[in-house]
C-alpha cells in the first residue's frame, strides 16, 4: 500500500501497528447491526401489518426491498470504498443507516416504512464491503487477519441468528418501531469511535467509476435475486420469469464489459482462479443452508410446538454459539491443516447436520433440532471463515473492495436463495401431505398452503374439526422438513465434492498480493 498522510486523498496511512483490535470491534459492530436487520423484522411483522395495515404488494417490498437492494448495491459499494476512501464510506452509510432507522421508526404510513427500508439497504449496502476491506488493509499478517475474519464472520452470522430473538423480545415488551430504535445508540457510539479509530485508505492508482459497469451491476443483481425468489415459490408470474432472464442478461454484459477495461469495478478474471471460485460457492452455499434452517425451524418452533417469537428464538441460539465457535477455530485450522481441509470439514459438517434431520425419527424432537442447529452453525462458521480469508487473500490491498463486495453479495444471495428454494420445497412436500381434511373451499385452500394458514383455520374452525386440522398441519410440517433435509443434504455435498476439487491440496491463505 502506498503510504500518504492522513487526509491527503492519495493512498492511506500504513497499516496500524497498535489499536487493530479496537478497530475491529468498531467495524464489527456495525456489522452486527446490519445483519441483524436482516431477519429482526421477521417477528415483528405480524403487528406491523396490525398498525399500517400495508396491503399484500405493500408488505412484499418491505420484507424484500432491504435485501435487495443491499446484495445490488454491494458491487458498486466496494469499488467506491476504493476509490473514494473506505473509511469515509463506511462512516457515511452507517450515519445513513442511523437515519433510516429513525425513519422507520417514525413510519406513519406503509410508504415511509418502505422508504426507511430503502434508505437502510443503501446504508447497509455501503457499510458491509467496507468492514472487510478495512480488515484486509489494518490487518497485514496472514494469521493475525484469520483471526480477525473468524471474529468477522462469527459477528455476521450471529447478528443473523439473534435477529429473530431481540426483534421478538422487542416487539413483546414495546412495539415494533423499537426493531428500529434499538439501532440508533450503537450507531452513535460507532460513528464516533470510528472517527477518532479508523485510517482512511483507497486506491492511489485508481481511475475513474465505472458508471455503466455500476448500473449493469445493480439493475442484474437485483433482478436476478427477484427472479430467482420469486420463480423458486412456485407458480412463478411471467414478470417474475423476465426478471429472472433480465438478470441473467445484464449480469453476462456487465462480464464482457468489465473484461474490456484496464480499471475494472470488479475483475471477473478472479473467477478463474479456482480459490476463489470456490471460495465464493461456499460462502453462498454456508449462508443458503443456515438461512433455510433457521427459517424453517422458526416456524417448526412456533406453529408446531407452540412458542412465542422470543421463545422459539432463544430455542435457536445454539446455531449462534456453534457459529462463533467455529468462526474462532477456523484461523487454527487453516494454518494446520489448510484451506481445502478446512472447507471441506465445513461443508461436510453442514451436511451431517442436515442427514440427521433428515434421518431423525418422527415427530422431530427439540434436543435433535439443537443438536442440528449446533452442526449447521459450527460448519457456517467454519465455512464463511475460510472462504472469506481466501477472498480477501486473492486481490491486493488496494483492491480489498471487490473481495468484500465478492463475499458480502455470495453472503446476501445465500440468504435469499435458501428461503426460497428450500422453503418452496418445504411448502410443496408439505402440501401433497394435507390430505383427508374436513375443510372446503377457501378454507382448504388456506390450510394446504401454509402451517400459518392451518392454524388460522383450525383456530376459526375450534372442537374437533379445529384439532383434526391442527393435527395434520404439524405431521405434515415435520414431514416435509425430512424431506427438505434430504434435498438440502445432497445439494452440500455435491457443492462440497465441487469446492475440494477445485481447491489444491495444501492450499494455504497469504498476506496478498
């Protein structure tokens, strides 16, 4: 990295020799928050939809917005961090996403709230790249930025698993808008710490944004991600199919065009480079696999043993622990036994966490489903570690923005994917189940689509016409996670089969470039 004085706008200061790991902390709780917001409204949407009363296109764009425009906009994101400075993106979107939460929180309308949500995925969007690529520049020791990526990773992942758990003590004991307001103290702690903490770096030999190469990138992600969500579900719409084919379009002309240039906002040359092919595979499989598990165990938690929002988060917080446990082993393990070993344990562990589901007898018990939380979060953390050091490894530091965005946007993807692939196998396999009920018409129609739906009817229905149908729901739900479990295993394991290969043996992550 080109040393310059601080502030002077030309390369950065050299990396820090004390205060790294106060640094880290800082970019770390941003990242939290972040994470969080991804799943916190899940549970507090049921008394949102009570207060704004949004219809169903409404409450669609706000559970869908933030995520797609945080996994559009991470590409560009990173490529302005390195142009423009990471640190002065990074305080600028987490003082946006500040904002935007107090703009949710306020939300009178389903419109504002939309609007806050918007304003939180830009914020979210510019804030993710930037953590990483910090981390890649404070950090210049190979082990020493292992470790702080293991904490980076298992901050991610846990943000994720608890989301579901503080948005539901939230909204018991206040209300919905306190998912929002929760954000704004640590945002102002954050903010200031960063400032007085963080050094600027950038790229002293970058050329311009690539603005076209930018719109390609943000319009094709996010179709891409719509189209995938939506066909996924099942009975996809014509405009959901074009969305998807739009995505693939613009994705393949952004290729050829950053092909073209010298200054390219993301070298898709990387992806030939085996590493980090697989490196980003296996950070989209880890996160669609944890991400599928944790929504579907939510709702086995809820709608099958009856528990609270609160209660059924708290019953998933052994993926969290698992999660942080092997984030901080990862470092170790890939300094002995290499990355391929390290990727491989991963993502076969994920693998044993869904044939034990798969292979558990029914009805599933609750030790079992903890035990696979904690085999799932153990392989996620190890995993994303891995992969995450091998990114970062693979560009030099002043280019740490395309690896933060490579990651962040197999991250977010990840997610959204897992809902809707293996949730829309969960939801048919539970379907073909709901047989033989005493229902009609809409009623059917209802409890077949849904366990959500079914209790609903059963509910409305009440004596034995209600406990039939509320019977049937929960075998059918259990059922239908033994064989989303099977389909889930054998997609790891073949992606497993993929990665290894495509990962030398003794194949061990550097100091960069």
């Amino acid at each position: 990295m080109t040393r310059a004085p601080e502030g002077s706008g030309a390369g950065g200061r050299a990396a820090p020799t004390t205060g790294r790991w106060a640094m880290l902390a800082v970019l770390c709780a941003s990242l939290l928050l972040v994470a969080m917001d991804a799943t916190i409204l899940n549970v507090a949407l049921p008394s949102l939809i009570d207060d704004l009363r949004p219809g169903a296109l409404e409450q669609l764009w706000i559970i869908d917005i933030y995520g797609l425009l945080l996994g559009g906009l991470l590409v560009t994101s990173g490529a302005v961090g390195d142009r423009w400075g990471r640190k002065r993106l990074f305080l600028s979107g987490f003082v946006l996403f500040g904002v935007a939460s107090a703009v949710a929180a306020t939300a009178h309308s389903s419109l504002q709230l939309i609007g806050g949500r918007v304003l939180l995925g830009l914020g979210g969007a510019m804030v993710m790249p930037s953590t990483l690529s910090l981390i890649r520049n404070i950090f210049t020791n190979a082990r020493e930025r292992a470790l702080a990526i293991g904490i980076w990773a298992a901050v991610a992942g846990a943000g994720a698993c608890v989301g579901p758990l503080i948005g539901g003590v939230l909204v018991e004991h206040f209300a919905w808008q306190a998912a929002f307001w929760v954000n704004l103290p640590v945002v102002v702690v954050t903010v200031v710490a960063g400032i007085r903490l963080l050094p600027e770096y950038r790229d002293p030999q970058a050329g311009r944004l690539d603005r076209p190469g930018a719109l390609l990138s943000v319009v094709g992600i996010v179709a891409l991600a719509w189209g995938i969500k939506h066909v996924a579900k099942g009975s996809p719409r014509p405009e959901d199919v074009g969305a998807l084919l739009l995505g693939v379009v613009l994705l393949a002309a952004f290729a050829w065009h950053q092909l073209r240039l010298e200054d390219p906002l993301l070298d898709v040359r990387l992806f030939g480079h085996g590493p980090f092919l697989a490196a980003a595979l296996a950070t989209l499989l880890a996160m669609l696999a944890i991400g599928s598990a944790l929504f579907l165990i939510s709702l086995w938690l809820q709608y099958v043993h009856g528990y609270s929002p609160s209660q059924a988060g708290l019953r998933t917080l052994p993926s969290a622990l698992a999660m942080l446990t092997g984030s901080l082993c990862s470092p170790w393990l890939m300094h002995h036994l290499g990355v391929r070993a390290v990727l491989a344990i991963g993502l076969g562990t994920l693998a044993a966490g869904f044939l034990l589901l798969a292979l558990a007898p029914e009805p599933t018990a609750y030790p079992v489903v903890a035990l696979v939380l904690a085999g799932l979060g153990l392989g996620d953390g190890l995993a994303i570690t891995a992969s995450a050091s091998v990114l970062v490894s693979s560009v030099p530091a002043e280019r740490a923005g395309q690896a933060g965005a490579v990651s962040e946007t197999a991250y977010e993807l990840g997610v959204g994917l897992g809902v809707a692939l293996l949730g829309s196998i969960h939801a048919a396999a539970y379907s073909q189940r709901m047989t033989g009920l005493p229902l009609r018409g809409h009623d059917l129609d209802t409890a077949r689509e849904s366990v959500g739906g079914a209790a609903e009817v059963a509910q409305n229905a009440g004596g034995e016409t209600g406990r039939r149908v509320l019977t049937a729901a929960r075998a059918a739900f259990d059922e239908a996670l033994t064989t989303t479990a099977y389909v889930s295993a054998g997609i790891v394991v073949a992606v497993t089969l993929l990665v290894v290969l495509m990962v030398p043996r003794g194949f061990k992550v550097t100091g960069g470039h």
